[in-house]
C-alpha cells in the first residue's frame, strides 16, 4: 500500500491465487491493482510494476517522493526518476516502539491496580 500524510492513497496491490477471483465476476475494481501467483507472494517482479506505474502517475503530477520500504527480499534495489526509496527498517522500528508503549502502558496499568488494592 502507499498512502501519504495528507490521506492521498495510490491504488491497492493485491496478490491471490487465483487469476480472476469469483468474487470479482470478471470485473475487478478500479481501486485495486490485481496479480496472481500459486503462492499468493509479493515477488520482486510485482513490487516493481507496482513502483513504477506509482512512479508514472508521480512524474505525470510533476512531483517528487520519498518512499520509506522495509528489507523484504522481494524490495530491489530502486531506481526511478520520480521515487526515492529509504530502506529503513520501518517494520523492525515499529515493532520496538510498540513494544515500548505496550510495556509502559501495562506498567501503568499495574501500578494503578497495585494502589486501587492497597
């Protein structure tokens, strides 16, 4: 998925099994961008047709964008005109800070509990 800040969102990447679903009734939805595979896997090939329709409809719009991504395999090495990709480790560094909330808010919640028994 890409989104931005402002709430603008480019079209969804869905990967299924099956070629044309039959939920679809031969009809897929304009906000979604659809592939199949037997797996059901993000590939490399996918992720770059995605970036660079993204990259397109970035270049027709005259801006420039920075793309945070996380270490996936299938993440090459990008390299578009319109698209700055920032491999950061974004899921790994999410995952710490949620932690660090879960932790301190079970603290809180057990020291409230601890002075409500006493």
């Amino acid at each position: 998925m890409i989104c931005s800040a402002n709430g603008e969102k480019f079209k969804l990447l869905v990967i299924g099994k099956a070629s044309m679903p039959r939920a679809f009734n031969n009809v897929l939805p304009k906000d979604i961008i659809w592939k199949s595979n037997p797996k059901a896997w993000m590939t490399a090939t996918y992720f770059m047709e995605y970036l660079q329709k993204f990259n397109y409809v970035i270049g027709q719009q005259n801006r420039k964008v920075l793309l945070l991504t996380d270490n996936a395999s299938f993440h090459p090495e990008i390299e578009l005109s319109n698209v700055t990709a920032l491999n950061t480790g974004i899921i790994k560094h999410f995952e710490l800070k949620y932690r660090q909330f879960r932790n301190r808010h079970n603290n809180l919640s057990f020291r409230t509990l601890s002075r409500e028994t006493k």
